[in-house]
C-alpha cells in the first residue's frame, strides 16, 4: 500500500490526493528564503535565466504581431513551468513517506524563484556610488536593477529610480513568488516567475511587442495583484510611517499606469516619507508619471537602505504569512480529503 493511501496518514503525502504535508511547505520556503538571504542568486546555471533563454528561442520562432499568437506563446512558456513544478512535486511525492524529498524540492525552487539579495545588493551598490559623489558610475550601474536610460539622470533622479525598483521589485521578487507558492506549491512557485519574467520579456509597448505581448502583460497584471496588495499592507506595517503609507496608497496609487506597482510604489513612498514618479525615460521613451505621495520631500541618496531595509522587513513578513497561509490550507486540504476518503 503507497503511503498516503491510509486516510492521509503519512508524513509526506495528504490523504488521497497527495501534497506535501503543511510543515513540508513551510520549512522548504524558509531553506529557500534563508539560501537567498545567505547566497543571493545561483552564479552558474540560473533556472529563471534559463527559461529566459528557451522563451526567448520560443519567441524567436513563434513572433507575428498577433495577440493570438501572443497568447499562444504565454500558454506554452508559462504552462510549461507550471507542469515543470507539477513533475517535480509529484517526483517528491512518489519517493514515498520521507519528508525531505518534499522540503528539498521546495527549498530549491523557492531559492531559485526568488531575488532579493541580488535586488538589495545592486540598489546598495548603487547607493554607494552615489553617496561617494561618482556619478558616471551610478548611471553605468543603474541598467542592472532597472531599465531606464540613465544618461542624463542626476544624483535625485538615479536615488529615486532605485527607491522605485526596490519597491517594485520587492513585490516582483519576493512577495508575489511567496504568495504563489503558499496557494500552489512549486507549480506556483515556477508558474508566477514565469509569467514575471515572461511580462519583462515581452510585455511592454514596444513596436515588437505591442500586440504579441498583450496577454504575458495582462497575465502578469493578474497574477502580480495579491502580492502587490499584500506588499503595500506590509510596508505600511513595517515602515516608519504607517499613516503616510496608508494615505499615499488609497490616493494615489490608482493614478499610477500600473495597476500593481502603483500601490507598492504608493506605499514606499508613504512609509519612507519621500516622494516618487514624475518624469522618466524607458527605451528611449520619456514618459511623465503622476507624483505619488506628493507631501513627501524628493529622494536622496540615503534613502536607498532605507528602502532596502524596509524591503528586507516586508520579505520577512511575507516569508511568515506564506508559511501561515500555505499551512492553512494544506490542513484543510487533508481534512477535506480524509473526510472523503472514508
């Protein structure tokens, strides 16, 4: 008799239908998180720099300016990480009642899912530079953390655009992978990058992309909106100002053109107590962008590890309520089918 077929009964699997035990969930994402904490991204052999890769070379064949096409090609590269996670989680499962194939599997792709080192370390190294007055090489970093041309930006201007990226980047990165991962495991976990940087890839309104990325944008813009909500809760939480977070997100963050990094932006911006958007220039496109928080004075360079701390603080709240969240509803699941299952 397979473990699990006695009414949910090992450690491993849930009831009938299998799924890694709740206590499972929770220690792989907090090996994960702890790995990224300790070891930032993998040097060699990055998995989301592989699919970016083999999307790439999918996008390569599969391109016509089409929306059906688009979506075509959303559903096969984010598909195939979803059924990537789904193979790995059952491979778990069918080595039976030890729970470490199941911690191992999620510890692994919650590392490789997630980029918040490697985020706070390009916004301090940015920070650096600015506070030592070396301008030019602040502009020559700044494309590794977010893609504005940084020509002609100054000191303020560069500050402001990492406080922007931390925030944004912190639902992206973090936030939203650990949200995903607690409602669906490792599917949820792969299947949400994908579509992340599925959305970094083709979902701006590039010529190219205006149309063929439609659906990877409009698949990210759902799949980004718990996260980002839960993000803004938590830097109003966690920020030094919490009424200003607060404030800046029911009033302006609704004017941002996105529908997600307006309320984490919003909120930075609240809690920090400095104000963002404005003008900026993307691909050689200056685009002007409303002012969020505008009862905030305007960036400066040391606002850049406040940002970074305030994004360490949510990671780790969201860290706890995914484990929460994640554990609840794997226990509810097991109830469900042992319920079933007699």
């Amino acid at each position: 008799m397979r473990a699990g077929d006695r009414r949910g009964s090992g450690p491993l699997t849930g009831a009938r239908t299998g799924g890694p035990r709740p206590g499972c969930w929770a220690a792989g994402a907090v090996l994960g998180y702890a790995a990224d904490a300790l070891l930032g991204d993998p040097v060699r052999g990055h998995p989301v720099a592989l699919f970016g890769r083999a999307a790439a070379a999918l996008e390569r064949r599969m391109w016509r300016d089409h929306r059906g096409v688009g979506a075509l090609y959303t559903v096969l590269c984010a598909g195939g990480a979803v059924a990537v996670g789904g193979a790995l989680d059952r491979g778990a499962r069918a080595l039976g009642r030890p729970p470490l194939p199941g911690i191992a599997v999620t510890a692994a792709a919650t590392w490789a899912v997630l980029g918040g080192t490697s985020l706070t370390r390009e916004a301090r190294a940015v920070g650096a530079l600015l506070e030592a007055g070396d301008l030019a090489a602040a502009r020559e970093r700044l494309p590794a953390l977010c893609g504005r041309d940084p020509q002609h930006l100054d000191g303020q201007e560069i500050a402001r655009a990492v406080v922007e990226s931390v925030a944004e980047n912190t639902s992206d990165a973090v936030v939203g992978a650990l949200v995903w991962g607690a409602l669906a495991g490792v599917p949820g976990l792969l299947g949400f990058r994908a579509v992340n940087t599925l959305d970094a890839m083709v979902g701006h309104r590039s010529p190219r992309h205006r149309r063929f990325g439609w659906a990877s944008a409009r698949l990210d813009d759902a799949a980004g909106r718990p996260g980002a909500r839960l993000t803004a809760a938590l830097a109003a939480a966690a920020g030094p100002d919490p009424r200003g977070a607060v404030r800046a997100w029911r009033t302006d963050a609704h004017r941002h053109p996105s529908p997600n990094a307006g309320p984490v932006e919003a909120a930075f911006a609240g809690a920090l107590g400095v104000r963002l958007g404005g003008t900026l220039s993307y691909g050689g496109r200056t685009e002007h962008r409303p002012v969020l928080n505008s009862a905030g004075r305007a960036v400066r360079s040391a606002d850049i590890e406040r940002a970074v701390q305030l994004s360490r603080r949510v990671g780790m709240l969201a860290l706890a309520a995914g484990c929460a969240l994640g554990g609840a509803l794997r226990r509810a699941r097991r109830v469900t089918d042992e319920r079933g299952a007699r």
